[in-house]
C-alpha cells in the first residue's frame, strides 16, 4: 500500500504522513503475539481498531454502507487507522529475522488496511458531497496525514531494512510483480527522502506537513470562489437566448442564494462557462466570463494568490533539498516523459502552428462580428458564441439541436454499457439495494464475459454546490489477489440538472466526458495484480489519461451511436450527415479549444520550474499578478483572445490538495498523443471487435503499474507512439507528415516542427 497512496490523488492523503495516537478510540486491549504465516512478521502489540471502520464492510464486493457511517465517525477512525498502521510498520522493524521480500516489502504493502477503508470513503464523499464539518475535518485531518506518512517513508530503520531487500534483488527470485513493487517501495521512500541528512528530513516533514494544510485551503477556497458567487441578473432579458429550462433553473438558484425575485448563473470549474455562447446580451457575457476568469483573485473578497506563492515557495525548497533545480524536476521522477526538458520540447514546438490557428481563427469571427453589424473585435466572452455561429454556417450545426438527441440514461446504458459489451464482452445490472452518499448516485453490478462478477460501478452525474467542479473516477475498493478484493469503483460528473419532469439531455462534450471517466472505471475495472499498490490506475500521472481518452473514441463509432442517440421525442437515430458535420466542426475552433489547454499547461510548468528566490520574491499579490502575466506572455500565444483553461488563482489540478498534476498538466496533451495513435491501431484493424478489446484489455487496461509504459504502448501496438495523428486529429498538420519524426522514442518525444495551416 504504501508505494499507492504516495503515488495516487486522494488515496495519496491516506498513508500521506503519521500524527503520534493521542488515545482517543482505540480499544487499549493489545492483540496476542502471533506470527503471520504469509510474511514472518511477529504481530505483537498493534491495538484493535473499532467503529465501523475497523472491519471490511459485509455488504457485496465489501462496498461502504453509508447508512452507518456519520461525520463523526471519521476522526477517530483516522486517528485508529494511524495508530493501527504505525504499529504495524514497527512490528516490521522490531522483526528478529533478516529483511526478506515477504517479511519487509509485503508486510509494508499490507498495513494501514482500516486507514485504506476511511480514506477512500472520506475523500470521495468530501469530493463529491460535502458539507461545512466535512471540510472542517479535511482541514484538520490533512496535515496530520501528512506527518503520519512521512513518520513511515522516512523511518531510517524501516529503510534500512527495505534497502536490505533492494540490495539483495539481484539474488531473489521475484514474479515481475513483485520486482516493480520493491523497486518502488524503495524508489518512493529514496523520494521522500530517506537518504538526506537528518535535518533535511526534519526540515521535509516541516515542508510536507504546512504544504498539506496550504493545499488543502486551497482547494476549498477555490471551491468557495465557484459556488459560492454566482453571477447576479436582475431582468430575464438580460438572458435572452437562454432556454426556459436554464432561465427557470437561474431563478431557482438566485432564490436559493437570497435574490428572490432576481435570477443566478452558477460558474463551473474552467474559465470558459457553458452558457456563454447562448447569451445574447453581450455584457451579460462580458460579466460571466470576468467573473470566472477573476475568482479568488482578490476581485471579490475571495483570494488565493498568497496562498498559491507560498506553495510555490515551499516546492521549491523541498526540491532544492534533494538537490533538484525545481520542483518539475523533483516531482517528474516516476513519469512517463522522466523530465521537464522532455514535456517542454513536446509542448513548445506546437505553439508556432498554434499561435497561427488562434489569429486565422480570430480574424474569422471578426468578420462573423462585422457581417452581424457589430462594431467591436472578437474577446473571450465572445468567442464561443461567433466560433458557434461559424460552424453553424460552415457546417450548419446546431448545438442546440445536437442534445436532443443524447439523453443521459441512454448514453450511459446503451451508449457506454453498449460500447463495454461488444469490445469486451461486459454486462451491467442496475442495483437499488446499496446505500448511497446521495440520492443522485446509480450503481450497477458488472459482470465480466465469462458471467462472473467483475465489481460494482457508482455514477454520480449532477451538478451540485457540495460537488467539486471538474470530473473524475477513483475506486471505493482496489482490485488486490493479495487480499481477494474486486474494483468497487465510482465516476463523478458535473452535468447541470434539468428541472423536474423534463428530459435529462446532455450536450456532445458531456457525452465524450462520460466515454471519457468511464474508460478510466475500465482501466480499474480489468486490473489484474496482487499487490494494490500497482493495481488498476495506480500509473504514472503523464499515462493514467491515455486509456480514458481512448475510449472517447466510440462515443461516435456508428454501431455504438446508432444505439444510444435517439431524439428524445421522436425515438430518431441521429442522422449520420449529423455525426459527419460534428466531426468535421471538430477541427475548428483548435485556436481556443487546444489552446487553453496548452496555456495551463505551460502555466503549470512555470509555477513549477521556479527556484527558491524567484518563488521567494512572489511576496505580494501584485507580484504573484505579475509573474503569472508575464509567464502567459512569454509562451507566444493569443493569452488575452485564448486564456488558460485555468488561471492560477483556480488551479486545482496544480495547487489544490491532493494536487495530482502539479507539474503535470501537460499529461492530457502527452497522453492524447498515445490516445490519437491507438485509435488509429483500433481503427486500422478492425474497429469495435471483441478481438481488440481482448487485445488492448491484456497488453494496457489489466498491467497497472507493473511495467515500462513505452514498452506497454509496444506491446499494444506493435511499435513506439506516433505524434502525428494527434495533430492530424487537431487540424495542425496541413502538409503531411514531412515536419513530423513520427515515433516516439522512450527517451522523449520526437521534436514537432511548425506544421503551419
């Protein structure tokens, strides 16, 4: 366990640290000594833990029966479930015997099981539905995970003996499994610092436990700063264009926030807003858009600048500890791409074609703007909307029209489940006996080809105020043969709720994003280990998007869409001149829809290459303003026409805790790099067959974590990846494929030179 909960997002905030058991819960009877047949390790002296946590759950595939569990259990099933796992971890060091594979490495990788159990339940729920108390204990608990897993990844005599088992590995006999384990056992331990000095690791844990409680206040700052200030309107004509549903929805919530009367927009988690491009009145958009791209900038009462500079600070001189120029370089070290020089090259050698995109585009919807009589050019709050009316015109496609035909039961049952059956031969079974964090949640059991049962499937897609923004999968339970555990998995989207006694329609980027995190369940879903710790997901950060990103694929492969997309009304399949028009209006619009991800992406580099004094000098908000301005300009780009997907001040990829992408935000652009060339495999040999989904199931979806991922991709597809349907797919590859060396080498990506259009 250890080696995953340093590795992944919020399972990382279970082993992350280790406060001293203060005596609050634990049953104080000590266990009898015995000694462990699998491992050798004498369990003497690890107290019994109580409260629902303290044992698996008896209800199937030992999913959480949230009907016991209540707010104040979480505490003191923390403070146990340290308490539990720090003994543990001693009992491995008190260990008369020599250091051996099973008595060191996998007795490491069975501890902090109760820990396990109330992390993943607690960080799911506090992701998904929380509440004022709930936060208070994220605030509280954080930083006391945070000390509690460097007390274990920093324990010079539990390293040493992990160092005794590495150093003895050339002379054992390990399944593969069982060699990457070790090697990141040790790998993550050396990482977090087990060879400094003593005062280097006191000077970490400093570091580590104040970076968690900063994180932490981020995330819900930034929370904050969405739910918490919608847009205000006075008039309904201030929403012309909007449909009833949205303006009805608008009054609902400004009721609901203390404008009786008066009418509220929601801001969602990017900079862009959903609505933008149906509101006609143009400075209720400019309004919309400001509000978004300034939250938490000290706009309002709410801000995060000094919060964010002092993150960078401390990255930065926990990196230059370990003898790192930055916190990039510190942070890459079990990534795909290895280095910041690698992800850099790849991304920058876009920016030229880019760049050229954004103007040409620009200088379209300008002339939209003048044919409609408008007399000003083309801004952010604009773009969408005349980029809109371009495709309409172009390809005469209406957005609008597009949703009827996609109704959110069907895209998941039989759009995805579809999808799931003939590629890998799935079969799903709606439950309504297990207990639920919100009544909006649907479960399924899955059942692999052979019959048996492969897990349970949570689904939450509705936006509400005690939901994060964004979307994203994780597991309630992990796939492990160590301890006879099947994925209990769950995905969470952010769809605007249609109000009651309509139909839940649901626009094309929902659909692909529900494609999307279900290929990510899969990936947990087929994990095939022993050890949970290398199970499923449990993947390098610049990998863990690309089997998700595949799976987008299908949303509109013609077996799979002539199955789900279905007018609402009159039960049409969707026309295939439809689905013909959406694909080729997909190019269009690159300028922004690439762009803004390739801004944050930069972005985030930036705040991660700084040094110690330039994160140091950021000791003002004005100057934290400064250096993101400057950072954004000097990338060449159209910054003020195509703005971050994220500003930093709303980050929470990069700043939040478990901040997953810090220096890593560039892993959607790498990862769609191998995404775009297997779809191509997949498309060249046959498309939708169960022969390629048996294919891909065996050499990526059920390896985990347990191998070299270029040597993955190999296995998959029969050579190293290839950039050039990528930027084919994105329209930025206009004259072949001579600017292009296509493969990819496990060193780095091949150089991507100015492909012009």
């Amino acid at each position: 366990m250890l080696y995953r909960l340093l590795a992944t997002t919020a399972s990382a905030a279970l082993l992350a640290g280790c406060a001293t058991y203060d005596g609050s819960g634990i049953d104080s009877t000590e266990t009898t000594a015995t000694i462990d047949g699998d491992t050798g390790v004498t369990a003497v002296n690890i107290p019994e833990g109580t409260g629902y946590f303290a044992s698996d759950s008896d209800l199937p595939f030992l999913a959480p029966d949230f009907t016991k569990i209540s707010e104040d259990d979480y505490i003191p099933a923390f403070e146990q479930g340290m308490a539990i796992q720090k003994a543990e971890v001693q009992a491995i060091i008190d260990n008369p015997a020599a250091p051996t594979f099973d008595n060191t490495i996998v007795a490491l990788e069975k501890s902090g099981r109760m820990l396990g159990r109330v992390g993943r339940v607690f960080f799911a729920v506090s992701g998904s539905n929380t509440t004022d108390r709930l936060d208070e204990i994220n605030t509280e608990i954080s930083p006391r995970l945070s000390a509690h897993g460097d007390s274990i990844t920093l324990n010079p005599e539990l390293f040493a003996r992990v160092k005794a088992v590495y150093d003895n590995r050339a002379a054992m006999s390990m399944t593969p499994e069982d060699a990457t384990l070790l090697e990141n056992t040790y790998d993550s331990m050396v990482h977090a610092g087990a060879l400094l000095t003593d005062a280097q690791v006191e000077r970490v844990k400093e570091i580590n436990t104040e970076l968690s409680t900063l994180t932490t206040e981020f995330g819900q700052t930034a929370r904050a700063a969405m739910s918490e200030q919608p847009l205000i309107v006075d008039t309904r004509e201030e929403l012309a264009g909007l449909s009833d549903s949205d303006i009805k929805a608008a009054a609902d919530l400004a009721t609901e926030k203390g404008y009786p009367g008066k009418f509220a927009i929601a801001l969602q988690n990017t900079t862009q807003q959903p609505l933008l491009p149906s509101l006609e009145n143009r400075a209720t958009r400019e309004k919309l858009f400001k509000l978004s791209y300034n939250r938490a900038d000290g706009t309002t009462d709410i801000d995060t600048r000094m919060l964010i500079a002092r993150i960078a600070e401390l990255r930065a001189e926990k990196a230059a500890i370990f003898g790192e120029d930055d916190w990039a370089s510190y942070t890459m070290y079990d990534r795909m791409a290895k280095t910041p020089d690698t992800a850099l090259d790849f991304m920058g050698q876009m920016v030229p074609a880019l760049a050229a995109t954004q103007r040409r585009e620009a200088a379209l919807l300008n002339e939209m703007i003048e044919a409609e009589g408008g007399d000003f050019d083309v801004q952010p709050w604009d773009w969408y909307r005349y980029a809109n009316k371009v495709k309409a015109e172009r390809y005469e496609l209406d957005e609008d029209a597009v949703m009827e035909y996609f109704q959110l039961d069907k895209v998941l049952e039989d759009g995805i489940f579809y999808m799931a059956e003939k590629l890998y031969g799935l079969t799903f079974e709606r439950r309504t006996d297990l207990p639920v964090y919100h009544p909006d949640v649907w479960t399924y059991t899955v059942f692999d080809a052979d019959g048996s049962e492969l897990g349970l499937f949570y689904f939450d897609p509705f936006q509400r105020p005690s939901k994060r923004g964004g979307a994203w999968m994780s597991n309630f339970v992990d796939q492990s043969y160590l301890w006879g555990t099947k994925p209990v998995i769950y995905n969470v989207l952010n769809i605007p709720k249609a109000p009651a006694g309509e139909p839940q329609l649901v626009s094309f980027d929902w659909v692909n994003t529900a494609f999307h995190e279900f290929g990510h369940a899969l990936h947990g879903f087929f994990a095939d280990q022993k050890y949970e710790s290398l199970s499923g997901t449990a993947t390098a950060r610049d990998f863990v998007e690309y089997p998700s990103q595949v799976h987008e694929m299908w949303a509109t492969y013609p077996s799979v869409l002539s199955n789900y997309a279905k007018h609402y009304q009159t039960g049409e399949t969707i026309p295939a001149e439809l689905i013909d028009k959406i694909e080729a209006a997909a190019q269009f619009n690159q300028g922004y829809d690439f762009g803004e991800v390739v801004t944050a992406a930069l972005l985030d580099m930036k705040w991660a290459a700084l040094s110690p004094a330039e994160a140091a000098a950021l000791d003002t908000p004005a100057k934290v303003d400064a250096f993101e301005r400057q950072s954004l300009t000097e990338l060449g780009l159209e910054i003020d026409l195509v703005p971050p997907r994220y500003r930093s001040t709303y980050f929470n990829h990069i700043f939040s805790s478990p901040a997953g992408y810090s220096a890593g935000y560039y892993s959607y652009l790498w990862t769609e790099m191998l995404d775009r060339d297997s779809r191509k495999w997949f498309l060249d040999n046959g498309g939708l067959t169960r022969a390629n989904g048996d294919h891909y199931r065996k050499t990526v979806l059920s390896r985990g974590g347990t191998m070299d991922y270029f040597k993955m991709f190999e296995n998959f597809a029969g050579r190293q990846p290839d950039v050039t349907p990528m930027l084919q797919a994105r329209g930025l590859l206009a004259g072949g494929d001579e600017a292009v060396d296509s493969e990819v080498a496990d060193d780095g990506p091949a150089e991507v030179g100015d492909s012009g259009q």
